[in-house]
C-alpha cells in the first residue's frame, strides 16, 4: 500500500520540477523511496 502512493508523490514532484520543486527535491524523494524499499524488503 505504502509503495504506491510513493510512487504517485514522486511522479508528482518530478512534473513540477522546474516549476514548484528544485531537481535537488526530487533526488531526496527518490532516494527516500529506494531506502523505504529497501527497509520493506
């Protein structure tokens, strides 16, 4: 369940990068994303 909305919010930030987010933003939710994965598994 948690997998997905993470993955809903970082294709939501990455189309507004340039616009609402910095590039740096999306590199920090990513990388958020990948430790939760790995924390799950």
């Amino acid at each position: 369940m948690l997998i997905p909305i993470f993955k809903d919010h970082n294709n939501k930030i990455k189309e507004l990068v340039g616009k609402e987010y910095a590039s740096r933003t999306l590199e920090l939710c990513t990388t958020s994303f990948k430790h939760t994965v790995e924390f799950l598994e």
